[in-house]
C-alpha cells in the first residue's frame, strides 16, 4: 500500500498513464453485473407470467447477488445438496433411475409440469413427484440430459466474456498488490463478489439455465387436478414456487437427517 500522502482522496480526473475514478467505476461495475448475471440460473417461470415479470425477478436477483453475495451462493449450495438427494431417491425409482443431476435441478426449480386428461396442468413439489411416480401415476417418458442442456440457455460466449473480465480484473489487483499500490475499498468488495459468484456458478453448474417452459409428462386417467391439490394439501407438500430459490437451513438439516427429500 502507499503512504497516506501518496492516496488521493475525491474525484479524480483521468490523467496521462493512469487510471481514473471514472475508469475505477466503470471496470469494478462492469465486472459486478457480469459476473452476478452470468451466475444466476433462475428456476422456471409460471405458465401465466409475462417477459416483463420476468425480467423484473432477474434484475431483483441480480440485484441481490450484488448488495449479498453470500446469500445467493448459499442458496447454490442448497440447491446442490437437493438436486444430489433428488439424484439418489431416482436411482431406487425404477422409471426414473437414469436421471441424472442435471434431472434433480429441473424437478427441484419447477420444471416437469404434469398433465391431465382433461388437459390441466399441475407443477409439484420433489417428494410429490416421486410419490406419483412410484405409485405409478405418471407416465414417464424418456428424458435424456442432453434434450435439458438444449432447452437450457446457457451461452458459451457469456462464459466466455465473464472469465476473460475476472481474469483481468484480477490480474490487475495483483499487479497492484505486488508493486504495492493502493487498493481501494469498492476493488475489495469487488474481489468478494466475484469469489461468491464463482462459488454460485460451481454449485449450479449443472443447473439448467433459463428455461422458460417446463418439460410435461402426463398422468394416468385416473389423477384428476383436484385430487393433486388435495393431496398437496393433506401431504403437507410445500407446492413449487416461482420465487422460491432454495429451502431453509432448518430444512435442509431435516433433509439429510431423514435421507429423503
């Protein structure tokens, strides 16, 4: 760090072979929203909803993931450890025991719809799922991984961009630390978010991203809308919710002390 006569305090113009507070902000925000917005891998939307709505949750997330970094890479990990019990509970189900991680990310973030005869539709929770499943009130159909990465949106050249933005600016913070320079505090909260963001992406990496429309299996003749409800009721499942990103510490707790999900 340099001495205190050396920091310059207040607005500072963009001198010759230096670097600016405009150049400060202007390289510190771009690598915040690239890096929140390329991590989030929102779940999947209501049938109802509009673009507008939608776009809404994803700034309101993006957002988030810049004034609490932590909270949403929590919620990653969550998401994780749920997909990875949904993974084993499909393994002892005999019609879903080729679904994958990719598989439990799409049942825990809303995406199989069911539908029936009388063509409504009905999002359930994971344990209801697996439940009808093992019932054997849902025909279920092939549903490769590879036909979830082609609905999934997740774009190389976002990656792309993202990786080459941390890497420079992370290069740039040790450049200065080792000449040493001062590192301001906005460079600092920076480094934090970008560590959280990477920690998010790791966690949902398998997670498919922006899918807009769920995948739909159809249920038997005999399940009727009202009796899925009923029974949601009377299960006391917790019924999907569009922005419902991942459950309780309490709850995850209960998860893995009881194995199941």
């Amino acid at each position: 760090m340099g001495s205190a006569s050396d920091l310059y305090r207040g607005w500072k113009p963009s001198p010759h072979g230096g670097r600016s507070t405009l150049g400060l902000l202007y390289s510190c925000g771009l690598t915040i929203f690239i890096c929140c917005w390329s991590s989030l891998h929102m779940n999947v939307p209501g049938d109802a909803e509009s673009k507008a709505t939608r776009f809404a949750r994803q700034m309101k997330w993006t957002l988030i993931c810049i004034i609490m970094p932590e909270y949403l890479a929590w919620n990653a990990i969550e998401d994780f450890w749920h997909a990875r019990i949904l993974q084993a509970e499909f393994a002892k189900t005999s019609h879903l025991s080729g679904w994958t991680l990719a598989h439990g990310f799409l049942v825990k973030m809303g995406g199989i719809s069911l539908k029936t005869a009388n063509g409504e539709h009905f999002r359930p929770a994971a344990q209801h799922f697996l439940n009808l499943v093992a019932d054997g009130k849902v025909e279920v159909t092939e549903l490769k991984k590879e036909q979830i990465e082609d609905k999934s949106k997740t774009s190389g050249i976002v990656k792309a961009l993202a990786l080459m933005q941390i890497i420079w600016f992370a290069l740039g913070i040790l450049g200065r630390g080792i000449q040493p320079l001062p590192i301001t505090t906005l460079e600092l909260s920076t480094v934090a978010i970008v560590f959280c963001s990477i920690l998010t992406y790791a966690f949902w990496w398998h997670k498919p991203r922006d899918i807009q429309r769920p995948f739909v299996l159809n249920l038997k003749t005999t399940v009727h809308l009202r009796d899925l409800k009923a029974q949601t009721k009377s299960d006391n499942y917790k019924p999907y919710q569009v922005l419902h990103y991942g459950a309780p510490f309490s709850q995850l707790c209960q998860v893995l002390g009881r194995g199941t999900y």
